[in-house]
C-alpha cells in the first residue's frame, strides 16, 4: 500500500487530498500513475501533465523511481512559494 | 555553524531575526531578504494563500540551507517562510546569512533564495476581485536557480 | 524612487532602517547588508578607528545609490556609514534596498557595497595589543568592483 | 590659492591635515604635487606613491587634471571603508 498526496492546483482539480493504492512490488511511480489514472480515467488529463512534479518519502524522485510498501508519494505543479 | 529553518502560520520580526544572526561570533557581513506580499500588475489582490506540503518542506529547506554552508562561508543561516492566508504587504518569507565575508553572505542568499523558489513544495494562490487563482511558476526563477549549476538539492 | 544617505558617528538600528524600507509603496523584496567589526585573523583587536572626507564621501554615496537606481528597479535605496571609533561587534555600515524583484535587490545592494568599498573616502585603522595600524585595501575589493564594468563611479 | 587635504596614513606621515599653496593659472594637479614636493622635500616619498588617490572639489580626478583659484585638492591611499 502506498499514500499517495496531491497539492495546490493538482489537488483541487482532482478534488482528492491524498490516496491510498494498492501496488505489486517493485512498481514504480509512473506505474502508480497508471494504477491512478485507471482507478479515476477522469484524473488522466492533470496526471500526465508534463509539469507535474513527484516526491517519495519528502523527497523528488523521477518517475521511473521504485516504490515499496509504506511509502509516500507526492504529485503536485511547480513550485511557487518565496 | 548553524541553521534554523521555520515554516510558520505567524509573522516573524527581521529585527529579531536580524539579532539572532549577529549574536552568533564574529560575522562581519549579514545579509538578509525579506519577501512580501506585492499587488499585482494589473492591481485588485485581496490576499494571498500559501498552501505547502508539511514535512516535505522543511526538509527541502533543511538541506538547501546546508548545500548552502558546504558552498560557502558561512556561519549562521536561517530561513522562515509563512503558510496561509497574508494580506497586501504582508511579509511572506526571510532568509538571514551571517557570514565573515560579504561575497560569501549575498551568494548564499541569493542561492538559498533560487533554491527556494524552484525546489521547495509551497504554491500561492492569488485572491483577488475577480476570483481565485494559483500563481503559476515564473521560468525566470527556474533560470536564476540554474546558474548555479547544482543540479539536485536533495542529494 | 528615494534614497537616503548618511554618515554618521551613532549606532543605527537594522530594524529601524528596514521598517523604512518596506513603508515604501509596494515593494516586493527587501535586501540588506549590515558589516560588523570582525576580530583579526590574528586576534587581539580593541578598537576601529574610521576616518572620512567630510563632503566627499556623502556626494560619492549619493552618487553610487543613484548609479544603482538607474541601473536597476529600486524603489528606496538607503546607505549608513559610521565613522570615528567603533569596538568589536559594532555595526559599520548598512545598505538596504527595496525593489519589486529580489535579483535587482540583490545586485544593487552588492553594487553598492562593491562600489563604497573602493570608491567612498573612508579609512580604517585597528587598534590592536600591539598598536595601531591603517588597514590596507584588499585587491578582492576592486575586483569584486570591477565585475559591474562602471569604470567611473562619479560619470 | 588651492587648499590641499590629506588623510589617513598619508596625513599622518606628513604631519599635516591641510596646507594652501599658490599655483599659476591652469597648472594640474601633477604640478600641484611638484610644488608640494618642492616646498617640503621630505614629503617627496609619499607624494609619489603610485597607490595615491587625488579628487578636486569632492570628485576623483587624474593627475592631469586642471586647476583653479579656490579648488579643493584632496589626497589620500587608497579607501577602506564599509
């Protein structure tokens, strides 16, 4: 099972705070992704947004990053505070 | 050498700030930044939310304010910067850098600032008469963090 | 657009001069710069003693903060320099700048210390336990000056 | 009559804070220095000191530049202030 978190813009468009999914082992973030986008096909538009940024566990990972029971990943725009 | 990072609903006050840095030994330079709330071009903001990403952050800032003491001389850092709603002219955000040396202290400013702006999960929405709106991400600040050639804060 | 100079023998207090700068209109980034008196690498440092050029070194600071504002959007521009005798930890000088943009903020406050360094007629002489000695410019200084290619400060 | 200025560790070495000389219409600065020189011949080391700064009425300016009844000449090492 993995959390999964959404921000600012991303998180009112798809009107979802956060998540949980289920994964195989070993699936990584753009597998989350898929998983995401056939559990809600409404979400695929804002979920292949080519800015969107992913964080596992606080920190930013690429999508092919590897997932694993526990974790916490986080979909959100660019970055706007300052 | 030391770092305080604060991400908080309150004001803060640069004097106090401003204090802490210098009570810290022999710093000759102190440089600090304060953002605030601006109106817009076109006029009519309300107030501005800051929506972030709890946990997250604070590690993001934790680890640009110590690339920012591996890069440079300094010897006390501190980064606040505020969440939720703020009112025109409100501060948003202060970076302090007290440093021996001036070139040390703005350069690390200024990197924790471009840092900042492109790295750590904060995002604005805008209020204004007309309706709400999330600011969207300016490519200048994605420029002014390139330039200095880290390609990752959180390795 | 205002600026403000002086030159003065009494302490200044940072958050005065900051309060200052941000009761200007609409000014999104404030940027300041606060030197202290550093002990010696070598220790032993009782005093500073600053000396200036009565008239001189005003009109060369007016006309560094005005060189600054042209080059960049500033809104208030504020340089305070003390003179005669200073012990350690006490404040030297403060350059503060409020501007729509935090990178014309920062370069025009490191324009002007760039400029101040090598261009205002100010001397240090340090008072130490084994007596006293005229500090000597560092070459740092006119190099950190002469990356802004200004080659006359009074132009 | 010009009135001459020094400061810091010049002054100190020549002992003097300001001192008024006499020149001819339209004599520089360098000729300034020649007179000065001239008149007190145990000033002639640091006079000549390539480091020396010199300004005219509050403004900095080349050892060539021109100078008039009633100029204030300033010269001093190089400033380190800030």
């Amino acid at each position: 099972m993995v959390k999964v978190k959404f921000f600012a813009l991303l998180r009112e468009r798809l009107n979802c705070n956060e998540i949980d999914v289920d994964l195989p082992a070993g699936a990584t973030v753009n597998q989350l992704r898929e998983k995401l986008a056939l559990l809600h096909p409404d979400w695929t538009r804002e979920l292949y947004d080519q800015e969107l940024l992913c964080a596992k566990n606080y920190t930013f990972v690429d999508w092919s990053e590897p997932l694993a029971d526990g974790d916490e990943v986080a979909l959100f725009p660019p970055v706007t505070g300052g | 050498m030391s770092i305080a990072v604060r991400v908080q609903h309150e004001d803060f006050s640069v004097a106090d700030e401003y204090q802490a840095l210098v009570g810290s030994s022999d710093c000759g330079a102190v440089v600090t930044f304060t953002g605030l709330v601006r109106e817009l071009a076109e006029g009519g903001l309300q107030a501005l939310h800051l929506e972030h990403y709890s946990g997250m952050t604070e590690q993001v800032l934790e680890q640009v304010a110590r690339q920012a003491q591996q890069r440079w001389q300094v010897e006390q850092l501190t980064i606040v910067h505020r969440i939720g709603n703020l009112a025109l002219n409100e501060q948003i955000v202060f970076v302090g850098v007290a440093s021996p040396h001036r070139c040390a202290g703005f350069e690390a400013c200024m990197f924790v600032m471009d840092f900042l702006k492109t790295q750590a999960p904060f995002w604005k929405r805008e209020e204004t008469s007309s309706g709400s709106a999330w600011v969207a991400a300016k490519a200048t600040d994605q420029v002014a963090a390139e330039r200095w050639q880290v390609s990752d804060v959180s390795a």
